[in-house]
C-alpha cells in the first residue's frame, strides 16, 4: 500500500481517479492546487504523486520543477490532455518520472504506478501517534482499526472513508461530502471500462469480460 497524492482541479475526475485507486488498496489525499499540493507533499510522507500539468494557480510543470529542487525523492506522474505534448516533455526533463495522456484507461494509470513503484520502492513513512476515540484506536499510517482492542476489519474504501472523517473532524459539509462520494461510488459498483478523458472520467457502454479495467 503507498502513499498517494492525486493533484486535479477537476472535482468529478479527481473523485473518479481517487475511487480507483482507493479500490486497488492505496491510500489517497487529493488537491486541487499546486500551491496546496506543494505544501502537502514537503510535509512529507507521500511517496508519488499524479500531478495534472493544467491547475488554476499555476501549471504543474512548475510544481514538479519545484519538487525536485527542494529535494523530493518520491515519484511524479504527470497527467495532461494529448495536445499538451510540449509540456510533457518539458515536465520529463523537470524530473517527472512518467507522464500520461488523455484519453486513458484507468487501468492504464493503475499499471503506470505500479511500474513506478517497483523501479522505486516505497520507503516507509515512519509510524505517527494512534488515534484513539473511547475504546476505538485509528492508526492512520498503517491503515489499522481496532476496538476494545481487537482488529476491525474494513475495506480499503472504507478507511478512506474514515480517514476523510478524521481529518475534516468538525466540518459538517465535508462528512456529508465524503459520505455523498461514497454513497455514488457505491451505486456505480457495476465494472466497466473506464476511460479518462478532459471531461472526466467515463465508463463504455459494455461491461468487460472478466478481469476490471
């Protein structure tokens, strides 16, 4: 399970890519900015981050350039609309290690990290206090809950559903943010083949057969 920051100003395809990716077991922060995602990422305990190269404060070439110049070791995957082709090779030169091109399969972007990691692998981000709540322990860097002392078992989802509680704690609007995204998240359990374009992300009209995509 890694670290994951997932950096698009495009609400509906942020959640979409964020869905996914919760799916396949790792944990995901999202934001929309690049001034905001500079901040999250200094902070440390990311190990890749999926970059969007258009962002409404400034472009993400300049947040990836900015990355490496002040250390970060982690991985950086640019994603961008297919006629942004200068800016992909300018962002490879900042130091991105990949970059992806809409329109793409989200099964794509799975495998592209996945090949990402393993040519760099995760360090261990080192393990913070536990939060606990009464007799329920929440250990945000394991992904761990226990109560009474005994394991909870729960889903990759569902921590991250949790986990977006915890850290809004108090916001009544983002609990109903985070519960509304995953109530629709649920409703659209049905696999398809997901295709992410610059409107978003979208499922075909045919299911496919055996195996997700």
């Amino acid at each position: 399970m890694a670290n994951l920051l997932l950096v698009d100003g495009d609400a509906q395809r942020r959640l979409d890519i964020w869905d996914r990716l919760v799916e396949e077991g790792h944990r995901v922060e999202m934001a929309a900015l690049g001034g905001e995602a500079l901040s999250r990422v200094l902070a440390g305990g990311i190990c890749l981050v999926l970059l969007e190269v258009a962002l409404a404060d400034r472009d993400g070439l300049s947040v990836c350039e900015e990355l490496r110049r002040r250390g970060y070791a982690g991985t950086l995957i640019l994603l961008a609309d297919s006629e942004r082709t200068r800016e992909c090779v300018l962002g490879l030169r900042a130091g991105a290690d990949d970059v992806l091109t809409r329109p793409f399969q989200l099964v794509e972007l799975c495998a592209r990290i996945e090949a990402c990691l393993r040519r760099r692998p995760v360090a261990r981000v080192p393990a913070g206090p536990t939060l606990r709540f009464g007799d329920v322990e929440v250990d945000l860097c394991d992904a761990r809950v226990a109560k009474a002392g005994r394991p909870v078992a729960l889903s990759p989802r569902e921590f991250q559903l949790l986990r977006c509680l915890i850290e809004r704690a108090g916001s009544l609007s983002a609990a109903s943010s985070c519960s509304t995204a995953h109530g629709e998240r649920m409703r659209r359990r049905a696999r398809r083949r997901w295709t992410c374009t610059s409107r978003g992300c979208a499922a075909s009209s045919r299911p496919t057969r055996g195996g997700r995509s």
